[in-house]
C-alpha cells in the first residue's frame, strides 16, 4: 500500500472550505485514494474515495492530482461537527483475494472553528 | 441507514480471562473486519473475514485471537487469555465488496484489562 503523507493539524474557520492535502507519491496505478474521519474516539468513518477522477458525494470532494502524487479533501462548508481526525489511504485494489486492510496513519486533526 | 453494531461498549477484564466482542455487520455485506485502537494511538488491522474464513490477518493477530461467525449474523473476536497490552478499542467493520466499497464501522467496544 502507498505511504500517504498528512499534515498533523488544520485549524478552518466554520462555514469555510476545509481543504485538507494529502501527498502519495508512491502510489501504484491500481491503488484507490480512500478517506476516513474519525470523531473523537468513536469508529472510523467513510468519506469518499477515487482512483483517478475527481470524486464528489453528499459529504466532501476529492481532487486527485494527474499524476496521481497527491490529492485534496475538500469539505465545502465546514462545521463544528466536523471537527476530527481525517486519514488518507492508499490502498491496492488487487492486495489478496477477499481482502480490505486499511492501513490508518495518524492523519491531520482538523479543527473547525466558530 | 444501516450500522454495524458492537456489543458491548465497554468490557473489563482481569488479566488472563477470556473475551468475547460482538458485533453484527450490515445485513447484505460479505467481508467483515477487526480493527483496534490503543489510547492514543494509529487504528490498527487484525484480521479480516470472508466465506466463512479468515482471508489476512496482521502480526497481532496472534493465536491469543480468534474470530468466528457463529450464526450468519454475528461476528466475533475472542481473547483467549488477556494481557494488560490487549486494552484498546475494537472496531468491528464490514464492506459489501472487498476493494472499490467503503468499510462501515462499528461504534467500538473498548476493553480494558486490569
């Protein structure tokens, strides 16, 4: 799985855009560019994730690079719920038969403020 | 929306006792997951789960561990002899398709070992 690079920490004002970056230089063709959240201790939570495009869901945009080096999570707007530990993952679309490990780093704490 | 659910939310436990952690993945899903997280710490892959048998498992994952899926519906972790070190959060998580899919995650059980 590609090594994923996060800052540790973000402050973002509330009803800002919170765009938070993530570089995977060693990302492999067949690797997917997941994100997580995690709120306070409570069980990870799915963002989006993409392989090459531009994704977007209900929660967030994902902007990944050309090359697919590095990638930006972008919350819209974001609120103090959103305030949390964010991970990025690279993870092999092809690693074993019936297998999904993610592999969590420590991820950059955002800190959405009033 | 469908969850995961993982019982019970906190569980002590002397040292040397055996543990059993539950959870009931989302209905339609066939890839199941543990996952734990040591105070302050990276969330880490045990083992993850698929037709009946484990299809990874980490380095943690050792035979102090097993996982079983007695019923259809449930989904275990056992801790045959617990270790102080063994105190973390579980996270159970279960995904419909291995790659491509997001993972949907349990709230956690945290166990403590004293």
């Amino acid at each position: 799985d590609a090594k994923t690079t996060q800052p540790t920490s973000m402050d973002c004002a509330e009803g800002r855009a919170a765009n938070l970056p993530c570089n995977h230089s060693t990302i492999s063709g067949n690797e997917y560019v997941y994100w997580y959240r995690q709120i306070h201790s409570q069980g990870p939570q799915y963002i989006i994730h993409g392989l090459k495009n531009n994704e977007t869901n209900e929660m967030a945009s994902l902007i990944i690079t050309e090359d697919r080096k590095s990638s930006t999570l972008i919350l819209p707007h974001a609120t103090l719920r959103d305030t949390a530990v964010y991970y990025c993952i690279g993870t092999n679309a092809y690693s074993g038969a019936g297998s999904y490990q993610l592999t969590f780093g420590k991820g950059t704490k955002l800190s959405v403020i009033p | 929306e469908p969850e995961v659910t993982q019982t019970p939310s906190h569980q002590v436990t002397q040292m040397g006792q055996e543990v059993i952690l539950r959870c009931v993945p989302i209905s339609n899903h066939l890839y199941f997951y543990w996952y734990r997280q040591i105070l302050g710490q990276k969330v880490e892959f045990l083992v993850s789960f698929y037709n009946n048998e484990i299809s990874e498992k980490s380095e943690i994952f050792d035979d102090q561990f097993s996982v079983e899926r007695p019923d259809g519906s449930n989904f275990t972790l056992k801790i045959r002899s617990t270790k102080l070190e063994d105190s973390a959060m579980y996270f159970c998580a279960s995904s419909v398709r291995r790659v491509g899919t997001e993972a949907f995650f349990g709230q956690g059980t945290r166990l403590t070992v004293v």
